[in-house]
C-alpha cells in the first residue's frame, strides 16, 4: 500500500464540525480533518499515541491538563492513556497520526 488514493478513503464526521477523511499504514493511523470555529472534541484517552499537526487555522488542545494555542504549523503531542480535548478556535485543517493503528478509524 505505498499509494493511497483519496476516492479509497473513509469519510466521516466523527464529531460535529470535524469532518475528515481517514486511512492507516501497516502501523498507524491518519486523519485529515476540515474543522469548524467552536467545534471540540471532548476530553479523553486512548492507549495509543496521537500526534496533531495544525495545517491552518488555530485549535486550543489540551494535554494532561495543559491548554495551549496550536497555530498553523503547531504540533501537539499526546501520549498514550493521556487525557486530551481539543476545540477550535478557528475554521482549519489538521492532520492526525496515531501508533499504533486505530481501528475505529476504518
């Protein structure tokens, strides 16, 4: 699977105002999310490890109870079984990296 074609990836809205498409490697897991000013996704954990890239736009993204602004370019690291919440501040996208695969994002 060294190409994947965007029409071959899942599409979703997980989340109101988080639109995304979605596909996974051997070992991780990616989403490309378009999301909206106000948007947010509630606080949680995962035992996997996320990685957030802002691509434009701001998000407030909150880590182990650390809230910091992440700008374009930004990346937030979450570690595994770390509660996080993430709102944004602005309209914009985001990539999102997860080890090991997610299997939920299929």
């Amino acid at each position: 699977m060294p190409f994947i074609d965007p029409s071959e990836m899942a599409t979703s809205e997980r989340l109101p105002g988080w639109r995304g498409r979605h596909w996974h490697s051997q070992n991780m897991s990616f989403a490309h999310y378009t999301f909206a000013a106000g948007s947010s996704i509630h606080e949680h954990h995962h035992p996997h490890e996320e990685v957030w890239t802002v691509i434009d736009g701001a998000l407030e993204v909150t880590i182990d109870g650390v809230t910091r602004t992440a700008g374009a370019g930004a990346v937030a690291v979450v570690p595994g079984d770390t509660a996080h919440s993430v709102r944004a501040l602005t309209d914009g996208t985001a990539l999102v990296a997860n080890y090991p695969v997610r299997h939920e994002f299929h």
